[in-house]
C-alpha cells in the first residue's frame, strides 16, 4: 500500500488532486492524508512514514521550500504541484521526483504517478542530505559510487576522479536515489551503483568474479549479469 502526504490549502484543489491521484493509482491500495498547512504536514511527517509527498509552494503565505528542503533527503519522492512554475528548475535541482504545473490534468497526475512507479531517472544537480542535524547539499558530480546498506544508503564522495572523500550515510535506498540522479548513474550490483564517468575499466579474477576498477583507484564488485551491459556502457 503507497502512503502519501498532500499538502494543499485549497479546498477545491485539494479535492481535485485528490481523486486525480487515487485514479492514477487505480487499482492500487493507497492510504491518502490531506494538510492544508505547512505546520501540520511537518507534524504528520514526524509521526507518520510515507512512499510519496505532494506539495503545493504557496500555502497561506508559507513557502512550501521551507518543507521540502528540510524533508528532500528523507526516504519518500516529493511530487510539486503548484502555480509558481518558475521554481521548476530550482526544485529539480534539489531532488523533487516531479514538478506538475497548475492548473494540472489527470493526465498530467498520471505522468508524475508513472514516473514514481517506474523509477524513470532524474536530471537533480544535488543531493540533499542531514548532517548534524542541518541539510547540506552535494554536488552531483561530488559522488563516486552508491552502496546499499538495508533501507538506507552509504554515498561514497570524491574531492576528484583521483582522491576520495568521505562517506554519508543516506535515508533514501537505493532504489529511490537512482530515480533522482542523472543517467549516468548506473546499477552495476544489486548493492552498488557507480556514475560511468568514475569507471576506468572493468577487470576480472579468478572465479569470474568482476570489478569496477575506478580512477579513484577503488574497486566495486560488478554482477555477473550486469557485466555485458557495463562494457557497452563504457565502450558507448
């Protein structure tokens, strides 16, 4: 069953958007909380955990930003629904699955439910992430390789191709990262995802085991039926 959260203040809307929703899952099982503030909805957020947030930018004089920058790194997709497009590029930068345009279409709810179910990947151009307690944002271009760590994942940083940064640990799986992050991030192992650009070769030893070998001069392990697809990869 998806759990979702929308946050809307307006009544109409929020009615509207929510039958929109509830037909795009169709037959799916959902569980749907409506706030009509952001108060509420950090509230309910506290107490509750949820796969999908919907959230409008203009609420009562709220800026809906102040929520979604300090809820982003958390381990559920954030759809936008809003009237301010022009914050489109700036929510995509920081990691929003889907930024629907108001007034919006069930066609249009549709294709932001899509995206969520099929894990098409993102074009963000940060990680957002806690550390100690504050939200720090990571440059794309800043992460070597992914690993899964149960319902979390371990971000494994570089300063450049050649020296390694340090590791942060992630509240979103795997899974739910690399709907985010660009293309050129690529599932190699059922626990590991590198970006192609980090990959110098591929190398094998004895036992068909296979490696990624990385500029860093890191080595993650590459499965064996994904090994064929990271040499095309590479050679493209």
């Amino acid at each position: 069953m998806k759990k979702i959260l929308m946050v809307e203040d307006e009544f109409m809307v929020a009615k509207r958007l929510k039958r929109f929703i509830e037909n795009a899952f169709n037959e799916q099982k959902i569980e749907l909380h409506i706030c009509n503030n952001l108060y509420d909805a950090h509230d309910y957020l506290v107490d509750h955990i949820i796969d999908v947030l919907f959230l409008d930018l203009n609420l009562q004089g709220q800026n809906g930003f102040d929520l979604l920058k300090h809820k982003l790194c958390e381990s559920f997709h954030t759809i936008i629904v809003s009237a301010n497009s022009d914050k489109a590029i700036e929510a995509f930068d920081i990691g929003v699955l889907d930024f629907v345009a108001k007034p919006f279409t069930q066609e249009r709810i549709q294709k932001a439910v899509n995206r969520l179910q099929h894990k098409s990947q993102g074009t963000c151009k940060y990680l957002t992430y806690k550390q100690l307690g504050k939200i720090e944002l990571l440059p794309i271009e800043n992460i070597l390789y992914i690993k899964a760590d149960g319902h979390y994942s371990v971000v494994m940083t570089q300063v450049n191709k050649r020296r390694l940064g340090n590791s942060i640990l992630h509240e979103k799986n795997l899974d739910k990262l690399l709907t985010l992050l660009p293309e050129d991030f690529v599932r190699i192992h059922r626990s590991f995802a590198v970006s192609l650009a980090n990959v110098r070769s591929i190398v094998s030893t004895e036992g068909s085991q296979y490696y990624a070998q990385l500029y860093s001069g890191e080595q993650i392990p590459v499965g064996r039926t994904r090994v064929k697809h990271l040499k095309a990869k590479i050679a493209g």
